[in-house]
C-alpha cells in the first residue's frame, strides 16, 4: 500500500470495529509499520478507555522498574556468545571438522585425482550459514529479528563465527596438502558473499541450499564422475573468483536492508 490508510478505514482499527483477523487490517498494520503520519493519526483516534489503560500500563511498568528486584547481569562470555553466534552451530561445526578430515584423507590416499577438499571448500560454510540464520534451528529467532542489533550487523557477526569454523580447518588441511590458500579460500569467500546476497531475497538458509546444490550438481559430482580437475578449482580461475568474491560482498553490503525483513530468516 503506497497511499495513507483512509480516515473510515483507520477509525475502524483504533476502535476495533475491524477485528484482528479481518483481511483488511494486515494491509493497515502493513502501513503502520513503517508510517509515521498513519502512525499519528491512529494515535489521536484512540478511545479515552484505551488512552486510560496505557497510561496506567505505562505508570505500572514504570513503578516496576523503579522498585522491582535489579536486572540479572549475565556472565560476560554468555553475553558474548550470544551476540556472536547461537548454540545451534555447534552439531553443524563438527560435522563440518569430520566432513573435512574425510576430504584431506581421500586426497591423500587419492593424490593423482581431483582434489575433494578443494571441491569442499566453496561450499563448507554455507551449512553453517543456513544453521545460523534459520527459523527451525534458532529457536529465539523472532526476538532476535525484534532487537536492534538484527538485520546486517547481527548476521555478519556470526558469518565470521562460520568463517572462523570453516577456515581454521581447511587452512590446516591445505597447508599439509600443499595446497594454495587462494585456492580454497576465495571459492569460500565468494559462495559466503553470495548466500548472504540472495538470502537477503529468498532467505539465508534456501540461499545456502539453493548455492550448495548448484555447486555439487555442475561441478564437484561431475568432477568425481570424470575423476578431473575442472578449470574452476585451478591456479587459472583465481582473478574470477577474486573479481566474483569482491563484487559478491559490496553487492552484499548495499542490499544490507534486505536482511532486516522476515524473509531473510527462511
Ligand atoms: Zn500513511
């Protein structure tokens, strides 16, 4: 709705002749939302009973606060933890730690095939992304999207954490595999940047479903198939994933907003 919700329309909701489950009042809460006039105007046709009742609401929560017992303060490496990740990561970050043990050791027994862990890497953060930012596995989704933290800034804080996870790793890994870091790590970088630029439309966790899916279905299974390395996950291809990794995250960036709607946490 682009226009101001009608005088008769909005005398309608503030006196509740228009019930809470009428069609016509999600577009009207819809506008509320975001509408400062609409806002006033629905402020100066509230009934004096109901003008009575948030005021004393009002005085009583104040009266609460005032004499009520002091807030408990949490301890500071729960508070921590709280603002950088939830506790769902943690079954999704081991198996993260055995699916990439699992690749290194193929790639050892297997030194003259294509590289699994390379084949991995584009991919491994994006289950944890899908955990972190999801209504199913985050149980206190809805007043986590509520606080003002949310959107963005909340959601980059724990891509870090999954970054974190996810390299620490596959830098081990790489390292005895001999591997150039570049190698692994702008894949990862660039399938990040791109799951929180789509998931910002669809949501994070089909973003990461839908990114992860393409890549086994076009790249990784036909690579294990054929049993060669394609052109992707070669020294060749590092500028495009360089270019891709940079231009994916300020895309990222300047759809930052995207993330402060619902959808984000599908
Ligand atoms: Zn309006």
């Amino acid at each position: 709705m682009t226009a101001h919700v009608s005088a008769a329309t909005l005398q309608a909701y503030a006196t509740g002749a228009m019930g809470a489950d009428d069609v016509l009042a999600w577009p009207v809460e819809a506008h509320l939302e975001t509408c400062g006039d609409c806002q006033d105007r629905l402020a100066g046709q509230v009934t004096a009973p109901v003008r009575e009742m948030l005021a004393h609401t009002r005085l009583a929560v104040l009266a609460q606060a005032r004499n009520g017992p002091p807030p408990v303060r949490r301890r500071r490496l729960r508070r921590l933890s709280h603002r950088w990740a939830s506790w769902s990561v943690l079954p999704w970050a081991l198996v993260t730690l055995l699916a990439v043990t699992a690749a290194f050791l193929l790639d050892e027994a297997f030194a003259a095939g294509s590289s699994v862990v390379l084949l991995l890497a584009p991919v491994a953060p994006l289950g944890g992304l899908a955990v972190a930012w999801s209504r199913r596995s985050d149980p206190a989704w809805e007043t986590v999207s509520g606080t003002a933290r949310a959107g963005i800034e909340l959601l980059l804080r724990r891509t870090v954490v999954v970054l974190v996870i996810v390299l620490l790793p596959l830098a081990a890994v790489g390292w005895r595999l001999g591997t150039n870091p570049a190698l692994w790590l702008l894949p990862c970088l660039a399938f990040t940047a791109a799951a929180l630029l789509l998931g910002g439309l669809i949501g994070v966790s089909r973003a990461a479903a839908l990114l992860a899916g393409a890549w086994v279905l076009a790249v990784a299974l036909p690579t294990l198939i054929a049993d060669r390395q394609p052109v992707l996950i070669e020294p060749a291809s590092l500028p495009g994933w360089a270019v891709a990794a940079v231009a994916l995250a300020g895309l990222a960036l300047l759809r930052a907003d995207d993330h402060r709607h619902h959808t984000s946490w599908n």
